[in-house]
C-alpha cells in the first residue's frame, strides 16, 4: 500500500479483525490497493464530484452524508450547572461501555450493509473505552438520574477548539434534555478557555440534526463518507 495515500488504521483493523485503511489523498488516475487492503475508508466534501467519480469506478460505495457543525464562543453562555452531570469515574466503565455499545443506529458503520450490526456495537463499545485507557478524548461527562447513568459525552481539546466525539443517551432518557444539559455544561467547563466547539453528525439522524441546531451550532460543511469491502466483515 503507498504509504502517501494510504494509512492503516489499528484501531479499526482490532474491531472489525480485518485490514483497514483510510485513503487520505485521491490522485488524478486513481487505482485502488487491494494487495492488502480488506476495507478501505475515506471523506470527500460534498462538492468535490471529479473523486466522487473516481471513487464509484474503483467500487466504493456512499454510505454516509456527514454534516459538521461548529458553536462559536460568545461572552453570552450562560453560566451553567446540573447537580445530574459528572466527570466520569473508572467505576463507571462497564456502564458507559454499554451505554455506548447499545445507543447507536445512525452512525456509518451501522449504515453499511457489509458490517455486521454487532461489529458496529462492539467498535462504538471499544471507541469509548479508549478514554478509560489514556488513547483518546481529554474529558468525558456523564448524566445521572437516580443513581443511573443514562447519558456521556466524549470530549477532545485541541488549541482552538473543542470537538465533541461520541455523545449517547439511554433510549429511555431521550427527549428528555440530557444530552442537551451534556453539551451545556461542556460549554461551561470550557469558558474561560474561550473555546469553539464542533460536532459532526449523520444527515439522517434529525433529533441530532435538530438538536444542534436548536442550542445554536451552525452548519460549516458537509462530507461524503465512503467504504470499499474486499468482503463482508
């Protein structure tokens, strides 16, 4: 595999016990490595219809329309407080191991038709363990009602801005403003840093869509999320 095309993800490759890659780059006479490759991953922007092209010739499919929001830092955040919201502990890392393995349905691994419904589970299971063990996120909050854990959301800090990478709700909390009061304490803890924040979301998941939109996110991008498979997985 070229190396300045494509990357090997390790993670990806343990959760789905197959060789992953991402494509960074898509040259102008595109042909696909499947030497090693068993699926292969990449985004486009929604506009950029030439590597659409190419992409569909070499057999990869659109699985996903990727909307990325971004909350501009104001001085008018209103300071912010729920007595229900945490920063997690490591006593509650089967919880939200489970939580998340059984709160997603929208995301593009759930989508693709050539993952299998628990693959997908087990990758969202182990995405948010790798906070627990130091590889990813800087800050994870969880919701509690009566003692039950019913909500996360998973934080990276980078200089300028603040992303929110996985955010869960129990299905029998929901549309009961946890994972708003989640994004509005986020908001709070990061204040004085004066810190943007961005989300990204699937085009076909409204209460998401409606959601961000609602607290005052604005629409930056869309991006086209695209697999190719040597097999089903």
């Amino acid at each position: 595999m070229d190396i300045n095309l494509y990357h090997y993800d390790d993670f990806m490759s343990a959760c789905l016990n197959k060789r992953v890659y991402s494509l960074n780059k898509i040259p102008i006479n595109y042909k696909i490595e499947d030497n090693e490759a068993e699926f292969i991953y990449c985004k486009t922007p929604s506009i950029d219809f030439l590597n659409h092209q190419k992409l569909i010739k070499q057999g990869f499919n659109l699985i996903d329309v990727n909307v990325k929001f971004k909350y501009k830092f104001n001085n008018k955040i209103d300071n912010y407080y729920s007595e229900n919201i945490r920063k997690v502990d490591q006593l509650d890392r089967d919880v939200v191991k489970d939580l998340a393995q059984n709160s997603f349905i929208y995301d593009r691994f759930h989508k693709d038709t050539k993952i299998l419904n628990n693959r997908a589970s087990d990758l969202k299971k182990r995405w948010v363990d790798n906070y627990f063990i130091g590889k990813r996120g800087d800050n994870l909050l969880v919701s509690q009602i009566n003692d039950e854990i019913v909500g996360f959301i998973l934080l990276i800090e980078k200089e300028k801005e603040v992303i929110i990478d996985l955010i869960a709700v129990h299905k029998s909390y929901r549309q009961l403003g946890v994972a708003k009061n989640l994004i509005k304490e986020s908001f709070n803890i990061y204040k004085e840093k004066q810190k943007d924040f961005i989300v990204a979301t699937q085009i076909t998941n409204l209460p998401s869509l409606n959601l961000y939109q609602e607290i005052g996110f604005k629409i930056i991008g869309t991006n086209f999320v695209w697999h190719w498979h040597k097999n089903k997985i």
